[in-house]
C-alpha cells in the first residue's frame, strides 16, 4: 500500500463553480518534492492540509474534518473504462492518490500512518458537488458517482510532517465499529435508513455527518 502522488490545486477561474469569486482548486496536479501536512484549523476557517493547495470555498470544503482527501488508483482505473478516457493522479481533485488502499472501504477513525511522519484519521466520504461535476465534465456526474457509491475518503491530521508520492500507508489503527465510509456515505446520500448506524464511529466522524445522524435519531424518538 502507498501513495502514487500527492497533488495540489491553485486557484483557477471556471465557468462552474458556486464560489463568488468564480474560482476553484479543483484541479490537482501531482507534486514534485515532499508535502507539508498540517491540521488546518476549522472549517469555515482552515483550508487545505497541504502546503502548496488551494481551496477556495471554505463554506463548503477544508477545515480540519477534511483536511486531506484520498481517492483510490483503482477507483480511478474503474472510471476511466467506463468514461472511455484518461483519468490522471488528482482527477477526482483528490490530494492523495493510492494504490492498494481500500479507501472507500475504510474504517470511520482508522489511521493511516504515511511515510516516517504522517498519521492521518479517516472522517468520512466525499459528497459530490456542481463544481466536481463541472470539473469531470460529464452530465449527471453527481447522480452516476453517488450511485457508485465509492466516495474516497477526507482524513483529518493527528500527527504533522512531510509526505510525498511513493511513501508507504500503513494501517496503524483499526476501531471495533463497523462505520466504513462507504456506508457513512450511502447513510448522508441516498440511504438515510441508515443514519442510525453512524453514530457508532463516536467523534472520529465528520462532525457533520454525526450532527446528521444525532438529528435524525431525535426526530424519530420525538
């Protein structure tokens, strides 16, 4: 298991996104040296966990409970036989790129420790928007990538230091729930019979998706 590339965006002016400025950091290119990755702060207020990376929307992406976002190589490969085209490291707008990670399959709260330094918390799954829709250019994207139900996974930073591609991910932490993000993703989306479940990840869950969750339960008691 390792990470293919690290990948940064600046700030790009586009036709499709909801920010106001009409910029995105959507388009991620690989990095040629090392990363620094550090928490960001709160969402509203931090931005990307990576030196060097541009997020633009800060109501909506970044902040602490999504400082990194990892999409799996295989993944990528599985897009690009159906889309009939290249998809290259940082397609998806993904900071890290990865090869023989389960990413969609991974646990609320596993850590991943990449390289000598980095310890990374997964938090929760990838929601689709108009700009990612834009960005990938193909109609109905929002609805054929939630249907698939791979979301990737946004990880939040527990120890600070360097990354780069080609450094190894190791699984130093695995929780005794069963919350994957793919089921956190499927909860949000498109199955919210499912929300009760959520809370079972305790606060390594997005702090979203856990007020989600926590809002639900107490309508159906209610």
């Amino acid at each position: 298991m390792n990470v293919l590339s690290v990948n940064l965006g600046r700030a790009t002016a586009v036709p499709y996104t909801n920010h106001p400025d009409g910029v995105t950091g959507i388009d991620k290119r690989p990095a040629e040296g090392p990363v620094r990755v550090t928490a960001p702060g709160p969402k509203g207020v931090g931005a990307s966990g990576l030196a060097g990376d541009t997020v633009c929307d800060t109501r909506h992406h970044g902040g602490d409970d999504q400082a990194v976002y990892a999409v799996a190589r295989e993944d990528l490969d599985d897009w690009e036989r159906e889309l009939g085209r290249p998809l290259a490291n940082g397609a998806f707008g993904e900071n890290l790129t990865t090869a023989g990670v389960d990413v969609s399959g991974a646990l609320i709260g596993e850590r991943w420790r990449i390289g000598p330094e980095v310890v990374l918390e997964v938090t929760s799954g990838r929601i689709p928007c108009r700009t990612f829709q834009g960005h990938v250019g193909v109609p109905g994207w929002v609805r054929r990538f939630t249907e698939r139900g791979a979301p990737g996974a946004y990880l939040r930073v527990i120890e600070s230091g360097e990354i780069r591609g080609g450094d190894p991910v190791e699984i130093v932490h695995r929780p005794g729930h069963a919350v994957t993000v793919a089921l956190q993703f499927r909860a949000v989306t498109t199955e919210r019979e499912l929300l009760p479940r959520l809370p079972a990840a305790g606060d390594a869950l997005h702090a979203e998706a856990l007020a989600t969750a926590r809002k639900y339960l107490a309508d159906r008691s209610g």
